[in-house]
C-alpha cells in the first residue's frame, strides 16, 4: 500500500542555506581524452581553467544562445595518476536527450565509437526506473547514461509529486 503523496517540502532549519545545487566531480587519468569525450561523443562544452581541471556543462549558456542567463549544473573533472575508488554504475553521470529514437541514435554511435573514446562497456537501450536509456563507462570507471524520460517523468514532474513515502513508517 502506498502512503499518500507529501506535497510539501520538508523544512528545517540547516546550517548551510543554499540557493542552488551546481556542481559534481569526477576523476580521470587522461583530462585531454575526457575532453574529447565529452565534446566530440557527448556534445557538452568544456573549459580548463588551470592544469589538471576540466569543467563541463551542456551546450548553449553562452550569450544569445538558448540557455544563455539560466542556471547550470558544472561537472569538475580532475586528472589523477591512478583512480583510487573505480566507480559503479549506480555511481553515474547522466545525460538527457529528446526522445526514445535519440537515445537509440547515441548509442550506436557510442557503440560505433568505443575504441576511438577508449570506452569500456556499452549496455543496449532499454526501458528501466521510469525512463529509456543506455550506460557506458568511460576509460577510468566513470559510468554515464544516455536517458529520455517523458515529460510526466522529468525530475521536476516527480518533484512536483512530492514524498511517495510514509514519513512516519520505522
């Protein structure tokens, strides 16, 4: 049985009073193939602003462009020589693109492309948790997901739905 849906966001009073929730990082033994990666495979746009940092951010912020103004989330990618913690694929980076027929488009294209990207492995498109989507990992263990979800599906729509959950229950 579920419990009825809690629309309203909890509030407390915390230590950390954030406005906006921006940015995640990740670690790589080759900043320059990353790059390629995630420019030439991905379509996102990267800067390195000092050695061994590489920020990425989807395509489309820059003046008069479409998203230009609006908030982003910033991926921080960092070189290490070795990868300490090889990642799982719970632990990925994901990806949103337009429709069922794109994802099935990227992934024969990542598919295509494993060894240019030196990638690892590529799962086939299926539906799962809500959405239609492929996995791959990177060279250095970093799990991405290529996804579409339906409009009723995006993370807003479910945030909107609030807790599914009894808040009460042990």
């Amino acid at each position: 049985m579920n419990a009825p849906a809690v629309t309203e966001a909890k509030r407390s009073a915390s230590h950390v009073k954030p406005n906006l929730l921006i940015s995640g990082m990740f670690v790589t033994r080759d900043l320059a193939r990353t790059r390629r990666m995630c420019e030439g495979l991905l379509g996102l746009e990267c800067v390195e602003p000092e050695k061994g940092v590489l920020l990425i951010r989807e395509r489309g912020h820059r003046p008069g462009e479409t998203l230009a103004g609006r908030p982003y989330w910033v991926l921080e990618a960092h070189e290490v020589a070795t990868v300490e913690v090889p990642q799982e694929m719970l632990n990925h980076w994901g990806v949103f693109v337009t429709s069922q027929a794109a994802v099935d488009a990227a992934y024969e294209k990542v598919n295509a492309q494993q060894k240019e990207f030196g990638l690892g492995r590529v799962q086939k498109p299926r539906f799962r948790h809500g959405s239609y989507a492929f996995y791959f990992v990177d060279g250095d263990s970093n799990w991405w997901e290529i996804e579409y979800r339906t409009p009723e599906l995006v993370y807003t729509a479910l945030r909107q739905k609030g807790d599914q959950v009894d808040p009460h229950a042990p």
